[in-house]
C-alpha cells in the first residue's frame, strides 16, 4: 500500500479539542497531524456555540465535565497571556426569578463548592442590579466571578498554529473514510487524500465521532445531534441588555437560555435544545426564535428586538452516557476525545491532558527540550492606539485600506490571516480570524473584496472561492455565447 503520510499519532477532528490536544501533542517528540473534513479547522460545534468558559459549577462532581471544566478554566488564564488569546473574564450569573428558583441556587452553590468552583456566593436582588441594571426580574442569582467569554475560533485556530510552530501538520480537506487493523490495533487511516500509517489514533470528530469510532469497531457511545439558535444583536444594544454572561436556573437538558456578551461587544440570546436526527441540518427556525425570545424575556423583559443582526443555529454532540468520552477505546491503538458539549469550550484545554495523559500509558512519551508554547503578538487594528496604527500602515500599506468598515478590518489583517500558519481558505475563514462580515452588514459590503482578496492570494478564480464548504460558491464565470 502506498501512503500520502506516515506519522505517530493522527487527530481526527479540528475543532477546539481536536486542535487543543494537537498542541499537547506538540509538546512531546512524536509526528503528530490533524485531519479535518472541512476545507478549515473550526467549522462545526467550535463556530455555533455560546462561547461561555463556564466556571464549573453545573456539571455532577466527579464527572469528566466538572473535572475538565474547572481545570481548563484554570489553564485559560495561563493560555490567554501564552496565545493572545481573546477572553473577557466577565464572572457569571445565574438569575432566580422565583422564590423555587432561588431555592435551585443554593443546591448549585453547594455543587459547586464540591467542584472546586472558587469564589461563589448567592448574591441579592439589589446586588444583582448593580451588576447587570436590565435584569429587572431577578430576585436572587448565584455570582461565579472565575466565568468568562472566549473567543472560540481564535482559540482553536491559535492552538493548530502552535502545534504547527512545534513541528504538527494540519491537513483539511481530507475525510477519514476507514481504517486498517494489524493484530486487532489500527494502524491505518484511510482518507479522501490517500492511506496515513500511523501508530495511534484520536477520535475528536464531534457529532461524528460515533461514525469515527464504529469505523474502527468501537460501538460502545451514540452522539445525537442536539440543535441549538441564538440570535445575535448589534454593538449599540449592550447597554438595553447585559455586559456579562446571564443564566437562568438550569434544567436537566440545558443550561437554560443565556443572555450572554461577547468578546467584541455584541450580545446575544439562546439557545434552546432540541434534538434531532440530522448531523447537518443547522437552520433556524421561526419556532425557536420565538422561543428563545420567551427564554431571554425572562431575564431582560424588554428586549431591543431592532438590533438583530443575525440568527445562527449550532449542533452539540450529547452522548448517551451524559458525559465526555475521554481516554482508550477497547480498540487498541484507538482514543476518543467525545460527545463533547458544554461545556467543551472551558473543558478543552483540559480534554487535552487526559487525552494524552492516557496516550501515556500505552506508548513511550518524551518531551521536547525546544517546545515553544508561544504565539507572536498581534494586536487587531481596531484595538490599536493612533500610533500603533500609524506605525502598522508605515510597516505594511495594506494596513491603510479598510475593507470592513462595520469592524474596521483591514486588507493587511486579512491578508495575513490567509498567510499565516493553518491560513483562511474561505469568506468564512477570514470572518472568523479577522471579524470581516461580523458586523451589522453581515458581509453586505466587505464580502466581493474579501472574495477578491482570497482568489489573488490562493492564485484562484474568484468562482472558486467558497464561502465556507465545498458546494458553496458564491460567484459564477459569466456565460459567454
């Protein structure tokens, strides 16, 4: 057999705990790659999700979630700084709106408390509004101060460009489509680019990875694809709404609908949770946006519904265990890193050491003396001082040409962000690197020059430029008689 890439160990998966236990990976003296199916890492659960670095109150103590959340919470901190990573550690509130709820509170402080979640207190009605003005019908909220917002793209793309600056491949594009044993061990990964020998496999697929793993022989875990809608609002509602993360008391499904911040100012509601058969369907509907509004009304009755921007739907891989699918497989040779929902994000760093932790075990591990965990600075040109603007215009012209005005994105940022390491190859890839097409046009404006902008730096004609996966072309050559 011919193969396109002989390696140690391949991750199968680039979203953020894919990418994450790339980066872990990296740090050890192995060849190392992620495969992803989509033409970008970040495309799936990783791109529609709330954003939330849950302090790790909610999940059951002892669970993989409570364990991975409260220490990836902790890691994030020392990442933020390591990565340039985009986090707001805004603290978190969960809002009781009756006198049963605000009994639910005490039940959450005392879970947490076993979690080891630091810094929880019940806080009152009036101490509640000074925080959050809007929140006209709380009575009571559990205060979280180690919560924040993350932003998640930025957080898998710089964990994939640190794996790769350690020596890591990323290869996109390319579906695992089976696998070879020897001795029972999978030594072989089939792909839509060829066959990779390898001696490990991790299983970091998403709300596929039931399908990964049944392709290995491991049937022991069921992923259902559980929809979530948000609706996004613009920059200027912040202050009709709120400027942290905002929970209701949680049900056994969910979380419950947020009223929640972003990193970059806007707000947004959602989501609700309902389950469903498809892996792709991702549509909004007319249903859940009146059912997230019910939801948000809750907490913030009167809600600046002209702001809306957006509406976007994301999928969360529920087990049917209830918890992360962490470690060895009964496949030898095989390591899932599934069914990871909430709160996967915070969790994801963490995800990464008992992964490997568990890799560990089974195979000689050696640290690198050189590992860099380290990413170049690099500061947006909308947070830069005059003078730093300036002297980034001086440095490069392209810094000078703004392309999207509703986020002040320049033609130098995007061109950088196809450039670099684990690079844009689609509108959606330079939107999620750089927030051009985020703003209150979504795209309207900037979105012919970014495609522009894509096809001169991939050497490609503009109608193929996708905005996000293959199929999705958004220009067409002109007929020609």
């Amino acid at each position: 057999m011919n193969f396109f890439k002989e390696t140690d160990i391949v991750v199968i998966g680039g979203g953020i705990v894919g990418t994450a236990i790339l980066r872990e990976l990296s740090k050890y003296s192995l060849r190392s790659l992620l495969v992803e199916k989509e033409p970008d890492v970040s495309t799936g659960t990783t791109k529609a999700n709330s954003a939330v670095c849950h302090a790790g109150f909610d999940a059951p103590t002892g669970s993989w979630k409570q364990k991975t959340n409260v220490r990836g919470n902790a890691l994030y901190h020392q990442l933020q700084e390591e990565l340039n990573l985009d986090i707001k550690w805004t603290g978190s509130l969960v809002v009781a709106t009756s006198e049963e709820e605000v009994q639910q509170l005490q039940v959450l402080l005392e879970r947490g408390k076993a979690n080891g979640v630091p810094g929880l207190q019940i806080i009152t009605k009036e101490e509640v509004l000074e925080k959050e003005p809007n929140l006209t019908t709380a009575l009571a909220a559990m205060w979280a101060p180690t919560a924040g917002v993350v932003w998640p793209f930025g957080c898998a793309v710089a964990f994939a460009q640190c794996a790769v600056q350690n020596g890591a491949e990323v290869i996109c594009d390319c579906a695992v489509t089976g696998f070879v044993k020897e001795n029972n061990a999978v030594t072989i990964v089939n792909t839509t680019k060829g066959a990779i020998r390898t001696k490990c496999v991790i299983n970091a697929a998403g709300i596929y990875a039931e399908e990964v793993a049944k392709l290995a022989g491991d049937d022991s875990f069921t992923i259902t694809p559980r929809k979530g809608e948000y609706i996004l609002f613009d920059k200027t509602a912040a202050s009709s709404l709120v400027y942290g993360v905002v929970f209701p008391c949680p049900t056994e499904k969910s979380k419950g609908i947020l009223v929640c911040t972003t990193t970059h100012g806007n707000t947004f509601i959602g989501p609700n949770a309902n389950e469903q058969f498809s892996k792709e369907d991702t549509s909004v509907t007319s249903a859940g946006m009146d059912e997230i509004i019910a939801g948000a009304r809750k907490l913030v009755p009167n809600l600046p519904m002209g702001a809306c921007i957006t509406e976007f739907a994301g999928l969360r891989a529920a087990s049917d265990t209830g918890d992360f699918i962490l470690g060895v497989s009964k496949v030898p040779g095989f390591f899932n890193a599934a069914g990871i929902q909430s709160p996967g994000i915070a969790a994801a760093p963490a995800i990464a050491e008992v992964v490997v932790e568990a890799i560990g075990k089974e195979m000689y591990l050696r640290k690198k003396d050189n590992w860099n965990g380290r990413l170049p600075k690099k500061t947006a040109f909308n947070r830069m001082t005059g003078a730093e603007k300036q002297k980034a215009i001086q440095d490069n012209s392209l810094y000078g040409r703004v392309i999207c005005r509703c986020e002040t994105v320049t033609e130098g940022e995007i061109v950088d962000a196809i450039r670099q390491p684990v690079g844009a190859r689609t509108v959606d890839g330079v939107k999620r690197r750089t927030r051009a097409g985020m703003g209150r046009c979504q795209g309207g404006f900037c979105g012919p020059r970014v495609t522009q902008i894509l096809a001169r730096e991939l050497g490609i004609p503009v109608e193929k430029v996708l905005k996000e996966r293959p199929g999705s072309e958004l220009y067409f050559k002109k007929f020609e008689e």
